[in-house]
C-alpha cells in the first residue's frame, strides 16, 4: 500500500494517544517502516537514530533475533495461557522466579500486567485489599508527586500530576493527593539538595496532617526520576528519605519503575542506586523492551502475605485475560538475557558519553540546565538563562523542535515547554551518540533562529 493511502487510512480511522485529534487530521502520520539497533526508517527512506527508544521502551534496541525468535518458537509452542484456574505457562513462571531474584530486597512476588497504566491501577486495588486485611479499611487515601506520570487509565491518570491527564477526564478523584516536585531548576526552596529534601519531607508530613493523619493515607507514589514531567531527576537522598518517612509513618512507598526499570539510569532498578527497597514497585517498557506488551508489579513480602492470609481460602478478584501471557514472557527472559550478557553495562558506557556530551551543550544560548543520569535525560532551554524564562508558546516548541531534529535525523522528546527529552537504546555506540549530541546542537542552532525565539530574547 502507497504510503499516501495509509496517511489517508490513518487520518480517517487510526485515534492516537495523547494527540490533538484535528491537528493530527490536519497534519497527517509519519508512517514508521522498520528499524535496527538504535535506528529507525520511516516509509520516505529517511533514517533517524532514535533518540527516545521509540516511548523509552526499546532499551535493548530493534531488530534482536534472539528476542523475534523466543516469540515466535513460543508462539508455535503456547501462544496463550491463562493464569486462571490455577494454570500457568513455564515462561511466565520463569520470568517471574528471575525477576524476583534481579529485584531490590524481598520483592520476591510479581503480578503481570499489560504495561504501566494497568500495573498502576493493579498496585491501588493491591493496597486497598492490603488495608483492608490489616483491619484499616480508613487508610484510603492516596498520595503523589506533582509532574509525577503513573499512565493514563483512569485511576492511574488521577494519580499523574500533569494537567493533559486530568482536563475533561473528570480526574483527579477526590481521594487522589499530590505534594510539590523536587524539580530542583525551578524550586521555591533553592538548588540546594538538603533544602530540597527538608521541603519535600515537610511537604509529605503536611499533606499526610492535612487529610487527617497517617491513619488515613494508605500510600506514597514516586518515580525515581519523573519522566513525562520533563526528566526530573530528584537530589541524592531524596527517594531514601522520603521511603523512610513513608515507613516511620506507616504508609506504603510505591515506586514507579515503568521508565527508569532495566537499565535506563545504569543498574537493572533504579531503586539499586540509594539502596530502596519500595513496598510495591511498578515495571513495563524495558521488561520486554517494547516488542510485546508487558507490565508488571512487585509485591514485598510483608505486602503479599498480609493479601493472601487476609484472603484465606477466598479468591483475591483482580486480574486480566492476559496476566502473564506466555509469548510475552518468552520476550521478557530473551531481553533479560540480553542486559545480562553485557548491554547493561554497554548503556553505563554509552549513559556516562551522552551526559558528557550533552553537558557540553550548555554554553549555547538556548539552555538552562542539562540533567539526567544514565540514558535518561533532558535539557531545558530558555530565553533567559539568569531569569529561567521558558519558550514562549508562540514557538511551538513541542511541534517546531521535534520537526527540526527529525529531519536533522533525530527523534527525541520536545515537551511543550521547551525542555528536549533523551532515552536513546542501551545498545547504543559512540559514534551514535555523538551523533545524538552533534544533532541536537544542531537542532538547537535552527530553533535560536526561530522568528519567534528571537523576540522573546530581545
């Protein structure tokens, strides 16, 4: 089929997450063709290095025959497999004995979901059954970090702190809390990381008094780095002290693994890095590095058998058709194999050039601040750098600047406040990096020319 057919077929059936309906219709689909390694092709022949990992999910990168091959030998075996009525599949029971053993503390037992937005919503229901088996069903509200992301389902989405995910959607629900963001470039308590602590702390402890005292909160939600908020890496310490506060209050520490899980920040958990051992603990994306879709959630143990003593005999009613679907996990164990065969340490490798050569960006004009840890990064731009002054609106930057570095052969995240969001492939080489980095000056050349970016720097 001409590509021209399939942007007419996609304009009049195809609905796309998080678009502007007319403006996509206006605007037309890039139709993606193939991909290898860290590249990918759209259906003109022109090449790109993903600098996004497609939605930072494909860390292992494209085209591993290792990975098409579990799928499809599975596929041939068992291509589904209930995890009702008792049944089961070896993938699945395999992908979760490794993972648990790969996994911070005694997260030993782990839920499959279908991604991040169901693991999510799997974690609230998990926690209120746990509360209520506790005999503390009041401990029903719920806690989160402005500029937070934890997926778009309904309750996930009331749990997200970006205003997209709420407006028309009737969420946050009222039992859904949000304390302020660590995001240490633009805090009211200062770039120092012990104040920002201290703040973060204080707020958590004023929320939790607000709603009437740690009798009523059931759980805190973090991301070890807030992704979708624009790459938010927090202070050394902050996820540590907040985890503490959380258990010297009696309130479970989720932590939301769906970005940073396998090898995004370096080690296979982000958590690994201050010694976290969370309560529950989200993962997706990475765990099958975007080929099939898979999430899941880790339960400690203390979580797990307080469920299932409270259960007893009884049935615990959650789960779906597609918990722990055999050619999913077949992928998960491939790709698990992959980062333990030397990938995980090729991203530490290729995460420490891209954050020196990224870091190399700010004497440009345009940038603010450049952040991130590992293969996971952002940088922010400006039009005043003394007064952090962000792009104006009339720049457009989140079309305008994703459009320059795809044509200069480069995709990355362009938020619509002018930060730029980078989680390129684990498989990545020097000279692709360098290349990220050599694209992205160059991207960013283009944008100071901007009619509108000049004006607002006169």
């Amino acid at each position: 089929m001409l590509s021209n057919s399939l942007v007419e077929l996609d304009r009049a059936h195809l609905v796309h997450p998080v678009a502007s309906y007319r403006g996509h219709e206006k605007a037309g689909v890039r139709v993606l063709r193939s991909a290898k390694g860290a590249t990918v092709t759209d259906s003109t022949g022109h090449t790109m290095i993903d600098g996004f990992a497609g939605l930072w999910c494909v860390n292992a990168g494209y085209g591993h025959e290792s990975i098409v091959e579990a799928a499809a030998e599975q596929m041939r075996i068992l291509p589904y497999a209930t995890g009702y009525f008792g049944l089961g599949s070896e993938p699945a029971i395999r992908l979760a004995a490794a993972l648990a053993e790969h996994a911070p503390g005694d997260l030993n037992h782990v839920f499959f979901t279908l991604g991040g937005s169901d693991a999510v919503d799997s974690t609230v229901r998990f926690i209120r059954y746990y509360q209520h088996a506790r005999g503390k069903p009041e401990k029903d509200q719920f806690i989160s970090v402005e500029q937070g992301y934890h997926g778009s389902s309904t309750v996930g989405a009331g749990l997200t702190a970006l205003p997209a995910f709420h407006a028309g959607f009737g969420v946050p629900f009222d039992w859904q809390h949000k304390i302020p963001s660590h995001y240490s470039y633009r805090n009211p308590a200062g770039s120092d990381p012990a104040a920002i602590i201290a703040a973060s702390t204080a707020s958590l402890r004023g929320k939790v008094a607000e709603l009437g005292g740690p009798d009523r909160v059931a759980a805190f939600y973090c991301e070890p780095i807030q992704g979708s908020g624009g790459v938010l890496v927090p202070p050394p310490g902050w996820m540590k002290a907040m985890r503490e506060l959380c258990h010297e209050l009696d309130i479970l520490f989720v932590a939301d693994e769906v970005i940073t899980g396998f090898g995004r920040t370096g080690p296979l958990f982000a958590c690994e890095e201050e010694g976290i051992v969370p309560d529950l603990m989200t993962t997706a994306k990475g765990l099958t590095s975007g080929y099939v879709p898979m999430g899941a959630v880790f339960l400690s143990e203390h979580v797990y058998n307080t469920i299932a003593d409270g259960a007893g005999a009884a049935a615990i009613g959650h789960g779906y058709t597609y918990s722990a679907h055999p050619v999913s996990a077949a992928v998960g164990l491939a790709v698990l194999r992959l980062y333990e065969s030397g990938l995980l340490e090729n991203g530490r490798r290729a995460g420490a050039r891209l954050m020196e050569g990224l870091g190399r960006l700010r004497d440009h004009p345009l940038v603010g601040e450049v952040r991130g840890r590992g293969l996971l990064a952002a940088v922010e731009l400006v039009t005043d750098k003394a007064r952090k002054t962000p792009l104006p609106a009339e720049a457009d930057p989140a079309r305008r600047i994703f459009d320059r570095a795809w044509d200069n052969g480069l995709v990355i995240r362009a938020f619509g406040n002018g930060i730029l969001g980078y989680a390129p492939p684990l498989c990545c080489t020097d000279r692709e990096i360098d290349a990220i980095v050599d694209r992205t000056r160059r991207t960013l050349d283009q944008t100071l020319a901007d009619p509108a970016i000049r004006a607002a720097m006169r």
